[in-house]
C-alpha cells in the first residue's frame, strides 16, 4: 500500500495530540495547520487519504521531525539497547540520550529520546481519531464501507496505545471524544480494556483479505488482541484466539500462516510480505520520498543507524550491536539444547578475539548476528572489530536482521537521497508479528495451562525450521539473495547443532523457561526482549545479573543497575507533563521512581 506522509490538520478534528503534548493557556486559540475544506476531507477519498495518513506513521517516521530513532518500529532502544540482547552501539556521545537505556541509573524524564515515541504514537492515535470524526460528515459512503474503515482506524488507535502501554504503562486513552473542549483526561485509569475494546471492533468488523498488502485484516486483528492478553496474562482468553490462528490465520493476501523454510527469508527484503508475516510495517525505497535528508521517507528510517560501522552495507553507523551475552545464549548442549541453566555465561566466550569458544552453536546466530570470519551475506567475511566503531562500549558484533545483501544494493536500498539515504534507507519490512512468536505465544499458554506435551510441539515446530539444514550459513559459498540461501551447502560457518524437546528435557518444571528461552533465540534483535522480560515479571533479576558480567568490560555498564519497580517503564516526559498540568489540573502523573 502507497504510504502518503499527511501534514495537515483540518479544522473540523480537533488534533488530541496537540492537547496531549502541547497543551498550554493559549492553546485553544492557536488555528489548525494547513486547513482543507471539510468538504474535500469528508468525500470518501479524503478519509481514505486520513486513513493511509494514520497508517504512515507505523513506521515510526513522519510527526517528530529529524532522527525518530527513539520512535523507531523496530523499537531497538526500548526493547533491544534495555535488554541483555544488545548495546546502544557507535561513541557513547552519538545520540547520547540513548546511553541511558542501558544503564538505567542516568535515565530521566528528561532524556530527549523518549519524547520522540510518546509523540509519535499519540501523533498516530490522533490520525485515528480523525479517521472516525470525520466519517461522522459523510453522508454518502454505505454503512459497510463506513465500518470497514473505522475497523482499521480502530485497529491503528489501539496499536498506538498498545505502544505507548509497553513503553510507558500509565497513559492516557486519546479516542475521538478527547478534544479541547473535553480535557477532563488522566493516566490514573487502566487503558487495557479501551485496547481490548478497540482490538474486539477490529476482530469482527476487518475482512480477511484486502488488495493492498499493508491494510490490517482480521487474522492480524486477532494476534494483536492475543498479544494485549499475553500483556496482562490473560493466557486463557489468549489461548483459543492463538490456536484458531495456528489452523485457520491467513494473511492480507490469503495465504494461511506458516513459517517460512528458512529462517533469514522473514529479514530478506526480496521475501517480505511472506506467509510468516502476521503484521508488518510496510517500506519502500526510489518512490520519491527520501530526496533530503530530513524529509520523511518510506524507507525503513527508524534503523538508519543500525549498520555495520566503516564497512559493508550503509555508510555508518555502527549502533544497535548484539551483545556477548546475546552470543553466548546461542550455544548449545550435547543434544543441540539451550543451555536453560544460563551455564552458556561460564566459561570461554563466543567468538572472543582472543580464546574463542568451540563448541556447538544454534544456526541462528549467525542470521542475527554479524561475526568475525563468519559470511556476512554476500559481503565476504564480516572482518569483526573493523566494523565496530567503539569496541569496548559496543563489544564484537554488528546487527543483521535488518541489512540488504551486496547484490540487492540500488534495488532494496535507495539511490536518491542526500547524505547516507543511499546506502542507509531500505526496503525491509519491519516485522511487527510472526507467525513463530504467534507459536510460542500459544506455547506459553499451553504450559500455563498445564498442557506439556502441546506447549512441547509448538517450541519444536520453531526449532525444527532452525534445524533445516537449507536455511544455515555456509563458507565458500555464494549467497542467493532471492531466496536467503547458500548456493553450496558444504561447510557450515561454525559448529551448528541444534535439537528438538523431548519429553525427558521439556519437563513441567523447565517448560515455560524453554519457552522463554526460545523466544530469545528466535526473536533476538526484533525488539521485543525487553517488553517480555517485563511482563514475565524477571526484568529486574535479569539484567541486573547481566550487567554484573558486563561491568569488567563495558565502561557504560559500570554505573548500571536496573531498579525493580521503576525501570520496568521509561519515564513520561517532562515537557508533557509541565504542559498538561501547566492550569493547575493534575492530568498526567509521572511514573514511580522518576
């Protein structure tokens, strides 16, 4: 779906998100930007225009002005830099209000990045709301088509807050009944049931298939709504919603779910859109939106960042590198299992400069991680601390998942653009559901439910795509970007040996720690660890026990700690605070701990 950057504000929606982040004495009197004549925006073009306005923003790019990196899709500062998964990457004075997602102690409400995501999802709410007061002017559109569109600006207003839920906990619900003349708003009400409720109209009133990719359908109404349960560990009303999408969920095109053989092809640009692909924010390059830097491209901007530093695809600039711990967690047993006793810590490291480990290894780490003497796609050999920019901050490795082979450059990268645009705006799509994290959503509903055996079979339906031989990294061989395999299968990059569950090692004391453990593997770098390390309740024990083995060796890590009770959300900003209680009413409270 064409993805159109809307700038304006008519006058008839009255804009939540200027209330929300700019409220002050005089806001009511300031006039509406760029006014169209309700006459123009009310035809069913003009909402459906509204409609791909609310859309645009999934990307992370288009309300908060230049970078967007603390907005980005991906969410790699929230869900990955505030992990045990990866470092914030580059000089820790590149971007610096990133520095504190991974130490905790120096994050304030303050900071200059988290701004960024709660104006850009509250920006995308209010498109949504738009949406819907605008549907109200229009006379002349049949009921059905009136509820399809509101379906998918409901859909979008609940994505929204489900974003903002995550990140910052107690929020403001913005749905079409907040205006300047209704501001009697607070964070102190639980937003979940809105969600669910926004969720539920999507669910019975979307369609399963549309001709535009990029539209929500019912299927992925439906996994969004499983997720809002798996947030608040609802795993029974989770469950049947996660198996009748495991039998019956289809995506925008038809096709029904399934995992894709290989395992690189949900991260090749050439394959987007796959039967794996749940829900995903659509890219695009060479459409004429990228022409400066500044603007607002269709292009993946939010990991613009995210390359290889001084080498390889991109031009800079060496952020978002996975961790040590995130490559040690890859090594494996005797029968080719995860090391659930978090013994995969001791010991020699992965891929260290000097002593390196030898022994087995999950495949996949080598399509999440770029390693030393490991095929970087087809870019040779990744040459290891040559492409770090700052070594004992951002450790050894570079990211992967979200890089185009040497062969797709000028093809899935852009051509036009000013500064790095060329090299750095990609076509990959931004994954925002899989079909695996759909499997071991259900899997975790199924040990909760005391089911071992089921919840045993969805984690092996995972790995079992893991072990398919086709879909590993090999040496001495040309990479085939069409299909994200090696042409000569004969020498594995490493030592790979990956096994399946069985009874005997996937016990009902040790199943839901599998699961967990398999979510790391497969989801790794997705941006999604931190956000389950919260909801699993283990934040605070988890990274404070990776930090201690990082303090030796990471300078930023030395003044790190994670406080149980604070940092399982980021703080609200200052400036919205100030600004909406700026009259003396107290409609935003700031989060505990900050």
């Amino acid at each position: 779906m064409k993805k159109i950057k809307y700038k304006y504000l008519y006058g008839a929606g009255v804009v939540i998100m200027l209330v929300l982040a700019a409220c002050s004495k005089d806001f009511l009197e300031k006039p509406p930007i760029g006014t169209l004549s309700p006459e123009i925006v009310s035809s069913e073009a003009g909402i459906q225009g509204l409609l791909i306005g609310a859309y645009s923003l999934l990307d992370g790019n288009g309300s908060t002005g230049d970078g967007n990196y603390g907005s980005a899709a991906s969410n790699w500062g929230y869900g990955g830099v505030a992990s045990d998964d990866a470092y914030k990457g580059s000089d820790p004075s590149d971007v610096a209000d990133f520095a504190p997602f991974e130490q905790f102690t120096t994050l304030t409400a303050t900071n200059g990045a988290v701004p960024q995501k709660w104006n850009l999802c509250y920006n995308g709410a209010q498109r949504c709301n738009d949406v819907i007061n605008t549907l109200a002017l229009n006379t002349a559109m049949s009921a059905s088509t009136k509820t399809g569109i509101t379906a998918q600006a409901r859909f979008l207003r609940a994505f929204y807050h489900m974003e903002l839920k995550k990140v910052f906990n107690n929020i403001i619900y913005a749905d079409e009944t907040v205006n300047p003349t209704n501001t009697n708003v607070t964070n102190s009400t639980d937003v979940w049931p809105k969600i669910e409720a926004d969720l539920k109209f999507a669910v019975d009133n979307l369609p399963e298939t549309w001709s535009e990719v990029g539209r929500v359908n019912k299927s992925a109404a439906k996994a969004f709504l499983a997720k809002a349960y798996m947030f608040q560990k609802k795993f029974t009303a989770a469950y049947p919603i996660l198996q009748d999408l495991i039998a019956n969920g289809k995506t925008t095109a038809g096709v029904k779910y399934g995992l894709n053989p290989e395992y690189y092809s949900n991260f090749n640009p050439a394959q987007k859109n796959s039967k794996e692909s749940v829900f995903a924010v659509q890219t695009s390059v060479q459409d004429g939106s990228s022409v400066d830097w500044g603007g607002s491209p269709n292009g993946n901007y939010g990991d613009i960042l995210n390359f290889p530093y001084n080498g390889g695809p991109g031009a800079c600039c060496g952020f978002y590198n996975p961790s040590q711990d995130l490559a040690n967690a890859h090594k494996t047993d005797a029968n080719g299992l995860p090391l659930l006793d978090e013994s995969y810590a001791n010991g020699l490291k992965v891929s260290d400069p000097t002593t390196p480990y030898t022994g087995t290894l999950d495949p996949r780490i080598d399509w999440t991680i770029g390693r030393k003497g490991i095929p970087y796609l087809d870019w040779g050999p990744h040459p290891g601390d040559d492409w770090i920019r700052n070594v004992p901050n951002d450790g050894h490795f570079s990211p992967k998942k979200n890089v185009y082979a040497l062969s797709q450059k000028g093809t899935y990268s852009d051509v036009g653009s000013a500064y790095w645009g060329p090299t750095e705006l990609v076509a990959n799509n931004v994954n925002l559901i899989r079909f695996s994290d759909v499997l071991l959503w259900a899997a975790e509903c199924a040990v909760t439910a005391g089911d071992i055996a089921t919840a045993m079979g969805y984690v092996n339906t995972v790995r079992a795509r893991a072990a398919n031989p086709n879909g590993w990294v090999y040496k001495n061989s040309d990479y085939n970007a069409a299909t994200a395999t090696y042409s000569t299968q004969t020498t594995p990059a490493d030592n790979y040996k990956i096994g399946l569950y069985t009874p005997a090692t996937f016990t009902a004391a040790t199943a839901m720690k599998a699961v967990m453990f398999e979510r790391r593997l497969e989801l790794a770098m997705e941006g999604h660890r931190f956000f389950d390390l919260v909801r699993w309740g283990i934040a605070a024990p988890t990274i404070n026990t990776y930090i201690a083995r990082e303090k030796a060796q990471r300078p930023l890590k030395q003044s790190a700690s994670f406080t149980a009770g604070k940092n399982e959300y980021f703080p609200i900003p200052q400036g919205t605070l100030d600004k909406l209680n700026s009259d003396g009413t107290k409609r935003i409270t700031q989060n505990p701990g900050y």
